[in-house]
C-alpha cells in the first residue's frame, strides 16, 4: 500500500470541501434568520400593521433567558471528607472563571444559533509561553478559553456521514502575519 503523503495544498482542498459542503445549509440557516428578523429591520421606520406578531422572534426572547439563567453558581461537592474545602475552593475558581469568560452571553449565543441550525463552542486551553516544571514533566499554565463559532466560519471532514465521525472539525480564523 502506497504512502500518502500530507501536504498543504492537500490540506486545503479538503477544508475548502468541507466549506463547499455547508453551502446549502448556511443558505438555508440565513433563509431562517431573514424569517426570524422579519420586515421590521430592512426599513429605516417602522411598519406597523404589514406582518403578523414574529412568534419565532417572541419564542426565542422568552426562551433563552429560561434556558441560560443570569448568574449560574457552580456547587461542587465530594463524599471524601478531606476534598470537601478543595472542592468548594474549585466551585468558586469555576464561577470566576464563568464570570471571566462570559459564559452566560456566550451560552445565549448559542442557543440562539442552535435554534436556527447547529450551535458550535469552540473550548481549550490557549498558550502561556512558560512551562512549569513537575520533576520530569513540564505543563503550560495557559488560561481556559471558550469563544461561539459561527456556522459561516465552521468546516469539518467532507467524506463523514456525521459529526462523531469526523476525521477532522476546524474553524476559520485571522491570524497577523
């Protein structure tokens, strides 16, 4: 069996594939948020009377803040009597970390996107450019990141028949030269 070999033009041919794959659907998702906006955000005044009540608009304004609450407390606890003051200090550590990230604008965001389609997060752990030193391993402190992904931005592997299969998911970002 030959070998096959990576290279960077192959790589894009395959991420462009996985773009031209969600064509139709992110025509479709921008037919659905046109309904959701409706009339009422294409004309400089307003118009009243043209268009019944937008129930998908009212559906979702009333949705959301139910789903998503304002300020969500994380409540760790243990069984094992020697970890419970570990575990309260990493229930406030993660509502500082919620407060830092802004979880709660970034959860309504994507519930709202998963109403019209697929929502995406893309979560991780950015880079530090210091390593601390565990005897013979070496971790980077980096600091916990989470950021929506916008469908328009998203590619994932062009040959899958779904998202658990994938061989790979990728987003589209701007990066400084």
């Amino acid at each position: 069996m030959p070998t096959e070999y990576v290279n960077p033009r192959k790589v894009q041919g395959v991420v462009k594939q996985g773009f031209d794959r969600l064509k139709q659907y992110r025509k479709a998702r921008a037919m659905f948020i046109k309904s959701y906006v409706g009339n009422y955000y294409n004309k400089q005044f307003g118009l009243t009377g043209q268009q019944p009540i937008n129930l998908i608009f009212a559906a979702i304004r009333s949705l959301v803040p139910n789903i998503v609450m304002q300020n969500p407390i994380n409540d760790v606890e243990t069984n094992v009597m020697q970890y419970k003051p570990y575990a309260e200090l990493l229930g406030l550590g993660l509502n500082s970390l919620q407060n830092h990230l802004k979880m709660k604008k970034i959860l309504r965001g994507w519930i709202v996107d998963a109403i019209f389609g697929m929502g995406i997060i893309d979560t991780g752990i950015a880079t530090s450019d210091h390593l601390i030193n565990f005897g013979d391993i070496s971790v980077d402190p980096g600091q916990v990141y989470s950021e929506l992904v916008s469908i328009d931005d998203f590619t994932f592997d062009p040959v899958c028949m779904n998202l658990e299969t994938a061989a790979f998911m990728g987003r589209r970002i701007s990066v400084p030269r």
